[in-house]
C-alpha cells in the first residue's frame, strides 16, 4: 500500500463501498493491488469538460468515463433544468455514435434522466452527432445529449451536452453545470429508471433532418451536373453512413461510391490507425477508390459525424487532400456567392470563424460586404452569436479544424449538410469547366495566399498535462521577440484578455471570454497561436504565413516558398 500517494488511495477506496456495482469494485481493487500508475492516472482529478464537453478514456475511476462519471453529470444536469425550467415538462433528446459502450452509456444517461423525471427522447440506434442538435430544437427540448468522442482513438468516449436553441453550452450555464456536478456525491445518483417516460425516436426524425439538409445545402446546380459528379464517400466506420448517402441521393447526385471496407459501424476502427478525417492515412482507401473509379472528389467523415475531410484533383489530376481552412474558404466564398445571386445580401449577414483559423476568411467574407467575426475555438461559440445577434442573418461558418456549419439550422458543425454543400460546389465548378480545386487557387490570387500548418505536440497523463501548463508560463513569461526573421507586433493573450501592441506600447481589451490562448503577430502578417487542446493531452500550435499571388500560374512556386517559411518557423521555435 506504501506505494499509492494516500489522497489517491483514499478517492479509490470510495469506490470499494456498496454505491458502486461489483465489477467496478474488483477492477478497482486490482489497480490498487497491481497497477499504481494506472490508480493515479484513473483518480488524480475528476474528469471535466473541455471546448467540447467531457471527454476521456474509458474505465473505473473519477478521471475516466464510465457510468458513475456520466451519471453524476446526468444528476447534476437533471437538478440544473429542474432549477432554470421550474414547474415545466422537462425534456431532453439523447444520441449516440459508433463508439464501444456509446449504447449502454446512452441508456444509463436516459436512465438517470427519466428518473429524475425528464421526458427522454433516445434515437434507437447510433446517428450523426448534428442530427441530436436538430433533434433538440424539433422537438422542442431542454436540452440535448450525444456520447460520442468525436475522432479520438478507440479507447476513448465522451459527453456533449447541449442546450435548448441546439447549440453546445457556453456561459453561464457551463459554468453553474460544472459547480453543481463537482458538489455531487456518487450516492446522490438516482439509476431507477421510469421507463415510461422514455420514447425511442428514429426515422420520423431522420427524415425531417435529410430535408433540412438538403434544403439548406443544395443550390441551383444543375440535375445534370449533380448526375455527373463522381463522389467517393467513407463513413470512417461511424455513424454518418446512416444519413450522408441518403442526403446526396435525396439532393439528385448519382455517382455515390462509398467504401465499403468502412461501411460498418465499429468502435475500433479496424482499418484506421485513427478515425480523423484531419490525417491523410486516414483517408487513403478512399483516395485508392477515387482512382480506380475517376472519382472527381473524395470526403470523408469522423465517427460522430461533424468533421469533413475532403480530396479533390489538382491542376494535373492528382487527387490531393485539403486542410480545413481550405474546405472553409471554398464553402464560405460558394455560399457568398449563392446569396449575392439571390440578391439577399443586404449588409445584415454575418460570417463566424475561430481565432486560430485562417486570416483569409475575414478578407473574403468583407469583400462581399458581410459582417465577420472571430470567437474562441469550438462551435459552440459561434452557435452562440446566432443566439446574440438575432438582428443578423447566419450565413455559415467553419473552423480550421475540418468543421462547417452552413445556415442556423443546426447549431453545431454538421458534416452532413457540408458533405452535401462541398458536393454541390464540385458539380458546379466542373458544370462550367473549372474545378474545386481550380477556384480554391482563384481565391488565392484575389485575396492573398494563405498556407497554414498546424502542429500538435501529445503530451499524456498527469506529467503531460503539467508539461502542457509550464510550456504556456513559459511562452508569457519569455514571449518571442522575432519569428523567421520578422519583428513581433502583436500579442494577443486571451487569458489576461490584453492584446499589446508592441510598436507603440499601447494596450486593449480583449473583448471575448477568457482562454487559455496566445496569439503572436509579425510585421508581415505571420501568426502563430498557441492553445491547449481542451479534450486531448495536446498543446497545438497554429501557424499561418502568407503572400500574394500574381498569377494561378505561380501558385506552385510561391506555395513551396510558404513551405519553407513554415519548416524555418517550425524548427527556429523547436515545435517538430
């Protein structure tokens, strides 16, 4: 026993008492008899949530997701309705995706919630994490959950909660959740379900979603050009197999070619290294099917089905992979576009990005005489302006890290309708004899070439997470003075919420919530953020350099230039 710290043992042995069922009590006596390090890790903190709700990995222990975590925040969250909605009817809609345990974890969530009274809505079977925003705000919910651990590895799973207008929870109801989860004991958890108040849903919802989608991301493409656009589509074995082939086909397009070797949902990703449509070898089976198939675009989705990776043939055919701004860039000028034909643009449209994406969305979107504004990253925090700002119509808005939501009415990023958007700009641009691809390099000779690169260091368990803290001290405490060469301008510092100017000394306010984020400037527009990863053991940097482009005929040759700069950056800050 000398060999567990006594604040460690003390929290484990908690879990020994009848409160918990029979099979956690013996995995937990073995981590206490054979396992210290996996004890700490398992008990050292109560696992919270993050920019995306609570996730983490599987098992016994405060710090894992297991039925006792999930159920006291289901406690937590049922006596917090019970306190904002007082004398309603509450309800609440519960999803799930591919992921192991997602079903059961999702009935013991139901469970806690019908036992508190809650009327529940749980889909039978797994669906696409956007279709549970929808579903919240048609059926009139309080609020929404889905379990899912987006594109993380097998051995995780996690908790997104959503609030009535569809959109995750942000201040100050994240805030009030979180001080009544963490006062919570484990007795306090009512498991006894009341069965009757739990509704299975599934096709009547599914249907009203697919229409909604394909009415908000189908344009006037002609059926022509939807018939002869040549799609590869992987689900990545998760859950947007239930709904993307059903939208592209409802939309008009023919040429679907899903891959069939990642058709099945499974939570082990068996042909997967990782299931993140944000890593290339992710998307490599279905880059070989594009080939053998003459595929004019490839997409392919991660397992709760909000993220979109998408490939599409350069300038001498290749089929090449597109980063997440670049998806966003495309998407967001397609969409000016659209609404400018319609004549809709009236100067009463906004367009939201994330403080680490792209500079080059803001010189697109004002050029169309839209409102752009930056928010923190996830998007909750653009759902949030569409609350704030209900004098302004929501055009779209994305994020770097492969994430688009196209108009309000889903109020998270939705891969299903992007799918579907991202499908109907290649059947358009190949219509009239250019090409995703041909427009994206377009957009870069009107409004700048921007390459971005992000780099994530992974930094696990309880040395990682103190590693992660100390590297952003230590970027505060001795901040860069020069990058590749160029003078710092700015610091942006989201914790202190000052920006400094570093030209003339002169200070403002940072007027959005606080985070743990550094933004760094150059004379020369280069940009550099620095954040921690609020649901993996990661610190990322994202690195953004930029130049102009006189001709698409120059685009190679400038392009590598920005490699360079960036592979200079990299080294010169020791991020490799």
């Amino acid at each position: 026993m000398s060999q567990h710290k006594p604040e460690i043992l003390a929290k484990a042995e908690a879990w020994l008492t009848d409160i918990f069922d029979a099979d956690t009590k013996k995995e937990i006596q073995h981590l206490i008899d054979n396992d210290p390090k996996e004890l700490e890790e398992s008990f050292y903190k109560n696992a919270a949530f993050g920019t995306g709700g609570m996730r983490g990995v599987m098992g016994v222990g405060t710090n894992r997701i297991n039925r006792y975590t999930l159920g006291r925040n289901t406690q937590g969250l049922s006596d917090y309705l019970k306190k904002e909605f007082p004398g309603e009817q509450l309800k609440v809609a519960i999803a799930y995706d591919c992921r192991n345990n997602s079903k059961e974890l999702a009935q013991t969530v139901a469970d806690v919630f019908s036992a508190n009274g809650i009327k529940v809505y749980l889909f039978s079977e797994l669906r696409p994490t956007p279709e549970l925003s929808f579903a919240v705000k048609h059926l009139d919910c309080h609020c929404g959950i889905v379990l899912t651990a987006s594109h993380n590895p097998p051995e995780y799973n996690g908790y997104k909660v959503y609030w009535k207008d569809g959109g995750q929870l942000v201040p100050p109801h994240d805030a009030n959740l979180i001080e009544i989860i963490n006062n919570l004991d484990y007795e306090k958890i009512n498991f006894s379900s009341n069965e009757e108040l739990i509704t299975k849903v599934d096709t009547d919802i599914d249907k009203v979603f697919a229409e909604a989608s394909v009415r908000n991301g189908s344009f006037d493409t002609k059926d022509e050009a939807r018939k002869n656009l040549k799609v590869i589509f992987t689900s990545l074995h998760g859950t947007s197999i239930t709904m993307v082939p059903e939208v592209l086909e409802k939309a008009g397009f023919e040429q679907i070619h899903i891959v069939e070797e990642q058709r099945d949902p499974d939570g082990n990703f068996p042909t997967v290294k990782s299931p993140n449509p944000e890593e290339p070898e992710a998307l490599e089976m279905a880059l070989k099917l594009a080939e053998k198939k003459d595929a004019d675009i490839v997409i392919g989705t991660d397992p709760d089905c909000d993220r979109l990776g998408v490939a599409v043939r350069d300038l001498n055919g290749r089929m090449i992979l597109l980063n997440g701004n670049q998806t966003m860039l495309m998407m967001t000028w397609f969409l000016l576009e659209q609404w400018k034909k319609q004549n809709k643009l009236d100067g009463n449209e906004f367009v939201a990005s994330t403080i680490v994406s792209t500079p080059m969305m803001k010189n697109i979107v004002e050029a169309y005489g839209v409102e752009y504004f930056e928010v923190l990253t996830g998007f909750k925090w653009i759902a949030k302006l569409i609350k704030d700002k209900p004098e302004l119509d929501f055009i779209g808005g994305g994020e770097e890290s492969f994430g688009f939501m196209v108009g309000d009415f889903v109020r998270d990023k939705d891969a299903v309708t992007s799918t579907l958007l991202a499908c109907e700009i290649a059947a358009q641009m190949k219509d009239e004899g250019s090409s995703f691809y041909e427009q994206l390099l377009k957009l870069y000779k009107d409004y700048g070439l921007y390459k971005e690169e992000l780099i994530s260091l992974v930094k696990k368990g309880i040395e990682g997470e103190a590693e992660i803290k100390q590297m952003l001290i230590d970027l505060r405490e001795k901040p860069w003075k020069e990058i590749d060469g160029e003078k710092v301008v700015l610091v942006e510092d989201y914790q202190s919420s000052v920006s400094k100017n570093l030209q003339d000394h002169t200070e403002e306010a940072i007027n959005i919530p606080k985070s743990n984020v550094l933004i760094y400037y150059t004379e020369n527009g280069t940009k550099i953020a620095a954040r921690p990863s609020g649901t993996e053991p990661k610190i990322k940097f994202y690195i953004s350099v930029n130049s102009s482009l006189d001709k698409v005929e120059n685009f190679e040759k400038e392009n590598q230039k920005l490699t360079e700069k960036i592979a200079r950056i990299t080294a010169e800050l020791e991020l490799g």
